[in-house]
C-alpha cells in the first residue's frame, strides 16, 4: 500500500480483535516514529508498548477510552519537554501520525486517543515527571 492509499484507508478503529500483534509489525511501526522528523532532529519521545491487560484496562478510564482494554496493544507517545521545550508536542504529534500511518500500511487499525487522565498514566506506567 502506498502512502497515499493509507492515508485515505486510515479510519479511528474503535473495535478490535484480541490477536496479538506480530512482532514484525510492531517494530515496523515504532521505525516508523524514530524516522519522524523532528526540530533541529531531536527526537523528543519516547514510546511504551502496553500489552498487559490490567495496564490496558487501567489506561481504559478516560470518557472516550473505554475500548483500549480489548486492544491487544496500546502505544503511549511521551513528549520530552527539556529535549525540545517549544517543538516537544508537535514533533510527538508528527511521529505518532507515522506510527497510524504504518500501521494501516501494515492492515492494522488504530485510534488515537487524546481522553485521558495524564496522572494516572505516569502512574500506571511509571512514568517520571522529568528525566532527570
């Protein structure tokens, strides 16, 4: 499928089958964020794969999230702020774009989800509030 077809054929998938996702795939679509641009290319992200289903369903709470705990997978995209303080949200933005992109390339839906409780996900999955 070329990118063009992709970006005509991605849809928000809401509903989705408990198959895991090969891992060929899962690392086709994490490439595909690292090669996102980025300002002054400094890559402001980092990714956490989720395949757990308590964490998923613990990342389900958000108004408009409930199907993330029947999703075999769910990517939570971290901006770096002290990497990049201006650009970090857009250039997380852009890769995350990627990441849908490759994977309805690769026959995979997807949703991109923006109802969520932030503390409750840094507490979920461990995140720290700064990298220091």
């Amino acid at each position: 499928m070329d990118v063009f077809e992709a970006i005509e054929k991605r849809r928000s998938t809401r509903n989705y089958e408990p198959t895991p996702v090969p891992e060929d795939k899962m690392e086709k679509i994490l490439e595909a964020a690292r090669l996102a641009p980025s300002a002054r290319n400094r890559q402001p992200w980092h990714f956490i794969v989720v395949t757990d289903a308590e964490k998923r369903k613990a990342l389900s709470g958000g108004m408009f999230a409930k199907f993330l705990k029947q999703s075999p997978v769910v990517i939570a995209a971290c901006g770096d702020e002290r990497a990049a303080p201006k650009w970090h949200a857009i250039d997380v933005a852009i890769a995350v774009e990627n990441m849908v992109l490759a994977a309805t390339g690769e026959g995979l839906g997807t949703c991109w989800i923006g109802s969520f409780d932030e503390n409750k996900v840094r507490d979920t999955l461990k995140i720290p509030k700064t990298s220091e």
